[in-house]
C-alpha cells in the first residue's frame, strides 16, 4: 500500500460498529491478528467476492472513498471525469459523530484507489475498517488531513473550517492521482491550479472580516468553527464549555452560567451553534440568545447537497458577517 500520510487515531465520541463488524473489530484488537488475518475476517463478513483483486479496465474512473463529502466534493474537482468518488458522510442533517460504519463502507473500501479522511479523532471508524481490510487492486494512497496540518488526537478536529487544510489537502490528492493515473497527471495538474485559485475569494472574505472585527467577542456551542474564528481573529469566549459539548461530557456549573451570562448581557457580538447537534443545553442557549437579541449563526459539519466547498465556506462566512454588523 503507498500512503501519502498516515495516522494512527483514538476516538472523541464512541462510533459503534454495528453487528458482525463490531465483533469482528473487537476480536482484531484482543488478539492483535497481522493485516493478513484482518483481511480475511473482513472476507468472511463481506462475502466471498468482496476481497478480490479488482483489475483495473482501461479508461475506468479511479475508485476514491472520502470519509466527508467536503474531501469528497474537493477529490472530485480535481478529479473530474476520471475519478468515481463515494463520500460516506453526506447528510447535513444528520449528527456525524452518531454514524454507524456498515459493510457497504467496508465493500467500498476494498477497491477505493484512493482514501481520504480527516482524522484527529473524527472518524476513528476509518481506520478501524482501513486496518481491517485489503486493497482489492493491489495499490491504495491515503490521505488524512490531520497529519497535512499537523493536528492529532485531542485538537479541534474540525480542520476543514481552518483556511490552511483545503489547499493541502488538494495538493496531496493531486498528487496521489497523478502517481495513480500518470496518463491524465497534466489534468490533475490543471485542475488543482484552478481549485487552489477558486479559493481566493474565501481568503480575501477572510481578511476582510479581519480588518473590521478583530478582537470583537464571539461564542459557541461548539469548537466547530473555531479554525475559522481564529483566521478571523474573533475572540471566542466559552471553549471549556464547547470542549465539554464536543466530547459528550457534562460542563461544569461555573461554565454554564459563564456562558449564560455572556448572552443576558449580551457581553458577545454573535452566537455560534452547530444546527446538526442541537440538544437541550444548545437549545437553551439559543432561546437565551433569541431573548437577549444575540444573533446566533448555524454552521454545520456536513457540506450541504447542491453546493461545492467553495459556495459553503462563503455562504457561512457572509452570514457571519451580517451577524457582526447587526448593532
């Protein structure tokens, strides 16, 4: 297996591998079987077809699996007509951190030229599955935005809202197609110049919202835009308490009224809240927010259906911007 990077991830919340898998992926880790023995576990599960060299048909699309639509969506800009790309978490209305790994993942795994995912504890289940399985054509790049940006487990995993990611994210999946499909590299090349270009416009929103609000305090209920309110130069109030949400653990007293009374006193500029884990606590701030006159700004996890990264990204950072000017 050739591997642009490579990681070695622990779990913020638990993601349950359900039925056979599960059992499976728990023998694996007792008994510490070598690779060859977690492919033919994995064999046995999927069926008798499932680990079987896949041959490459001349001018077939390159099978790539990114773990988020947002890689996904990146993979198949560079891409284009020459990759078949299969993103397992795509539904903005759904919790990522509740996701169950099925074998359908396993299966597509198996003959995915090319994987991506975020890693730093986000989708610990892709490396379970990854570990548990062999490459079908013989050959298999991985890469793992984490270990691009220099993040590991127990940082904020949620690298895409971080400027810097993207763009290395692109250049190591351009070059893992290029290396994977030589005959179209001046294509990829191309491609990648185009991508990296087409996100000047975040870059230059970024620097915009920079020079007008640096330093204005802002909160959320969790660190799921903090990259990005750092680029900003935002100073965001309430981590411990975002932390807490983050890792399903209960904030302290102390933390909620903290927060609580940021809001009442409107002692921040804009609420920042995760729509895809609204739960009570979140819910109780967003009233406290709506009844403090606070604007509150929803970013979500997932890249919503019908738009790219670049038309996301911008989407969010606009509504940011008409929070902050509210007076």
């Amino acid at each position: 297996m050739s591997a642009i990077t490579a990681a070695g991830l622990m779990s913020v919340r638990t993601v349950r591998l359900p039925g056979r898998l599960a059992q499976a992926a728990a023998a694996l880790k007792r008994a510490a079987m070598p690779a060859m023995a977690a492919c033919l576990v994995l064999g046995a599960l999927l069926g008798p077809g499932a680990t079987a060299q896949a041959a490459d048909a001349p001018g077939a699309a390159l099978p790539v699996v990114a773990a988020e639509n947002f890689y996904g969506g990146v993979v198949k800009q560079i891409g284009g007509a020459y990759v078949s790309v299969t993103s397992i978490l795509s539904n903005p209305d759904q919790d990522p951190h509740l996701f169950e790994a099925s074998p359908k993942t396993a299966r597509a795994l198996q003959h995915a030229r090319l994987v991506v995912y975020n890693g730093a504890d986000y989708d610990p289940w892709m490396t379970k599955l990854l570990a548990a399985s062999s490459s079908g054509s013989g050959q298999r790049a991985i890469v793992v935005a984490a270990d691009l940006v220099g993040k590991k487990a127990g940082d904020n995993p949620h690298l895409w809202y971080d400027p810097r990611t993207m763009p290395a994210v692109a250049r190591a999946v351009s070059a893992a197609l290029g290396a994977a499909d030589p005959a179209h590299k001046s294509v990829y090349d191309a491609n990648l110049a185009a991508f990296l270009g087409s996100l000047k416009p975040i870059d230059d929103k970024v620097a915009a919202l920079r020079a007008q609000y640096k330093g204005q305090p802002v909160t959320a209920t969790e660190p799921v835009f903090g990259y990005m309110s750092d680029a900003i130069g935002l100073d965001m109030r309430n981590l411990r308490f975002q932390m807490a949400a983050m890792n399903d653990t209960e904030a302290s007293a102390s933390d909620i009224a903290a927060f609580e009374r940021d809001l009442r006193e409107r002692r921040v500029r804009v609420l920042i809240y995760n729509s895809q884990a609204t739960e009570t606590l979140t819910r109780r701030m967003l009233g406290l927010a709506q009844q403090s006159k606070v604007p509150a700004l929803s970013v979500t996890e997932t890249q919503p259906a019908g738009v790219d990264f670049q038309q996301w990204m911008l989407g969010q950072l606009d509504a940011l911007a008409k929070a902050l000017a509210q007076k």
